[in-house]
C-alpha cells in the first residue's frame, strides 16, 4: 500500500523538471537577448563615435592646409587653432552618437582625455614639427548610453569613446633626412615656371631643398592681378624656342601625344557638371573638373605644343564654370584677411551655400611649378619641382573678357626638392597639395 502510494506521488511530479528547465531557458535566453541588445548598442555608438572623430579630426586638419598655416613664416598658432577647432567641432557635433547628437561646443582638452566634454580637440602645438606638419586630435565620448541587461546589474548608463588624429603635412620646410613626397590630385594643366613674380628673376622654390626661396616669402596671399599681371598661357603654340615668362604658364597635355599618354588626363565630361560645360575641350574639361590621376613630386610630365590661337579664351571660359564666377558671383578671399589664416567666402552662384563663411572652395585649385632652367634640352618634357596652391578670382568676378587674364592670390607654397624621398607619396584626402590625411595614433 506505502509502495503504491510512493509510486503515486512520484507520478504526480513527473513533467515538473521539463518545467523547470523552460522556464530557466527562457529567461536566460532573455537575459541574453537583452545582453546583447546592449553590446548591439555599444558597438553601433562605437562605430558612430569614431565616424564623428574621423571626420572632425579630417576638417579640422584640412582647415590648417587651407588658411595657408603650413606656409606662413611667422603663423599666429592661436588665430589657426581657434578656426581648425571650430570646424571641427562642428563637423563632429554633425554626426549622432547613440540616437542623439553630439554637444557642439568647441573645448580644448588633453589628447585621449575628454574631460567631461563630449567634442574636444587638441594640436601638437608644443612640437618642433607643427609649423609645417600641424595635427589635430579629436575625442569624441557619450557617458549616457541607455541600458537594458545591464539595469539588472546596477549600470543604467554606458560610456563609449573614440579618438582620432589627422594632419596637415607639407614637406617644403620639413627637417626630415629623407621626405616624404606628396601626390595631389585634381591638379590643374597649368606649368608655371619657377619665377617667383613678386620678385623676377629669382626662383620660388630651391630646387635642390623644396624649400621656398627667402625672396618668396611675399608670396602667400600675394594677387597679382593688383600689379597688373595675371596669369595666362605661355604660347599659342608652344616650340622649344618659347622662353619662360613670369607667371605665364605651359599648358600641360590632357590628350596623348607623341605616343605618349596625356600627363593631366581629363575627367568624362558626364561627371563636370556646371554651367557652361557642355563642348568643352579636354583641356577645358581637365580644369572646370577634377583629373582623378594623382601629380607627384618630382613627376615628368608633356608641354602641349598643339597650336591654339584660343588657349587664353578657353581657359577662361573653363575658370568661370569651375571658379562660378561667370555672373560675377563667384567665392572670394575674405578681403579682411589677405595674409594667413585665409578664410573664404561663398558666392552668391555657390551652387551649395552662399554667404557664409567656408574653408573649401571650387575656386580653391593646386598648379604645379616646373624647373624651366631644364626645358632648352628636355623640351617638351618638364619636372615638377613643386605646387602653388591658388585662390582663382579671389574677388569673385568673372575673367577679365578683354585681357583673359585670370586673377589668382597664393594660399600655399609646396616644395619638393632633390633630397632623398619616400617611395610612397602621400596621396592625401582631397585635392590641397598641403596633404591631409588620418594617422596612427601614438
């Protein structure tokens, strides 16, 4: 009778345990299943972080390039900072972090220390390199990241940081034993040869050091428009007999020649849109678009000897398309400012902003210098020996339909010199011949 009845109570609690285990498994499963919302959660707020760090670590570094810091021989460090921390923050405080955006206030903090700040950014003003190799560092960090899992174990809140760093190199005044090059691209067809025009006949650039010569130190933000010179073409028809001019460019091949391929080969006219484009020339096509091919220090590259009466009337039509200066509404330089930091002001044609101030512009263009002493015997070949970057029509008016002679002021100089190089250029992020570019952090 005990026996049936032991038997019996044992059959009562039979299904029990299976009970137990699901209802175990379904909360950890739950557990995980929050757990890993949480992860998801972090990571993606992570990824998002360093995609704000990134991008406010590039415009703050291509801030410096373009004010002409790293071509300033006596630069106010402070006036360069306060405009590279301003895009900077801006550009980071763009981007959501966790469902939210950031805090746009610009603060300084200490690299890899956000001090409470959710955007900060920090220079490497302190080191020997930072007039001519200037980076930027900028923290981004939330600490209020909503939680659910992790609510069991006390933490209602997750911190996520990141940090990025990107620079601003120019090799002209670099002590380095052995530098490195730098490769631009959307570099314009224009040769000009190595006069300084404020100071003729003496050279821009040494060309043994890549360094700028003493007597260019006027150079940056120097128009010549205002002495009566702009620049134009060299030649209709380039022969070996053409000497150089101040300031007076060789056209550069954009179509093969000789056999050989086209040094600035042009980009699809599909892809230049704007207006005024339609039947340009390649030659025209390679200076109101981008030539995607990068220019290198150093570089051989072909003089067009293609007779063209026109040259100076095409060229001028392809600045206005590029520069949108053609209904005199093009970018200027800020007139306040003619010395560094340079800052730009958008044109009422500006086909993105208008008004305001901005630190990119399409009239914002790299040309490379030529060594000329060499072009009686390598005629028509030429070798970079450095790039001038220029502000086209730095008042914002069309080319001068008269002289067609196309108004410029210098925001960079950047030299290459004969000394030992890398064998990797720095291709840089964008088009300035100042490169810009992320680095590893230290």
């Amino acid at each position: 009778m005990n026996g049936k009845n032991y038997i019996s109570g044992r059959q009562k609690e039979q299904g029990v345990i299976i009970t137990l285990v699901a209802v175990f498994m379904l909360a950890v499963i739950g557990a995980m299943a929050a757990l890993s919302i949480d992860v998801v959660t972090l990571y993606t707020a992570r990824s998002e972080a360093q995609l704000a760090a990134d991008a406010g670590a590039l415009a703050g570094a291509r801030a410096l390039a373009n004010s002409g810091m790293t071509s300033a021989t006596t630069p106010s460090i402070s006036s360069f900072e306060t405009i590279a921390r301003t895009v900077a923050t801006q550009v980071a405080a763009n981007n959501q972090v966790g469902g939210s955006y950031l805090n746009g206030n610009a603060a300084a903090c200490t690299p890899g220390n956000a001090s409470g700040q959710q955007i900060c950014v920090s220079f490497n003003d302190t080191a020997l390199t930072f007039g001519w190799d200037p980076q930027i560092t900028v923290t981004v960090q939330r600490s209020d990241l909503p939680t659910f899992f992790a609510r069991l174990l006390g933490s209602t809140q997750l911190k996520v940081t990141a940090v990025a760093k990107a620079e601003a190199y120019n090799p002209s005044w670099s002590t380095d034993t052995v530098k490195t090059p730098v490769a631009p691209i959307c570099v314009k067809p224009w040769l000009l040869p190595n006069i300084d025009p404020s100071n003729p006949p003496n050279p821009i650039f040494s060309i043994a050091t890549g360094t700028p010569a003493s007597t260019t130190i006027g150079l940056v933000g120097w128009p010549p428009s205002t002495g009566g010179t702009g620049m134009r073409a060299d030649c209709a028809t380039c022969t070996a007999s053409s000497g150089p001019t101040v300031w007076r460019y060789y056209p550069g091949t954009t179509d093969s020649t000789g056999g050989l391929p086209p040094s600035f080969p042009p980009p699809s006219a599909a892809s230049v849109t704007c207006s005024g484009c339609s039947g340009f020339s390649n030659y025209q096509l390679s200076i109101a678009g981008c030539v995607q091919t990068p220019i290198h220090c150093n570089q051989i590259v072909q003089i067009d000897q293609n007779s063209d009466p026109y040259r100076n009337l095409h060229t001028a039509e392809a600045v206005d398309s590029l520069a949108h200066s053609g209904n005199n509404g093009g970018d200027s330089v800020n007139t306040a400012l003619l010395t560094p930091p340079f800052m730009f002001v958008a044109g009422s044609d500006n086909p993105v902003v208008q008004g305001s101030i901005t630190m990119v512009s399409d009239s914002l263009v790299t040309v490379p210098v030529i060594d000329e002493s060499s072009l009686p015997t390598s005629f028509p070949s030429a070798q970079i020996i450095g790039f001038v970057q220029l502000f086209l029509q730095p008042n914002g008016q069309k080319v001068n339909p008269g002289t067609h002679r196309i108004e410029t002021q210098v925001i960079n100089l950047i030299g290459c010199g004969t000394t030992p190089m890398e064998p990797q250029p720095i291709l840089g992020d964008g088009a300035s011949p100042v490169a810009v570019r992320l680095i590893s952090l230290n």
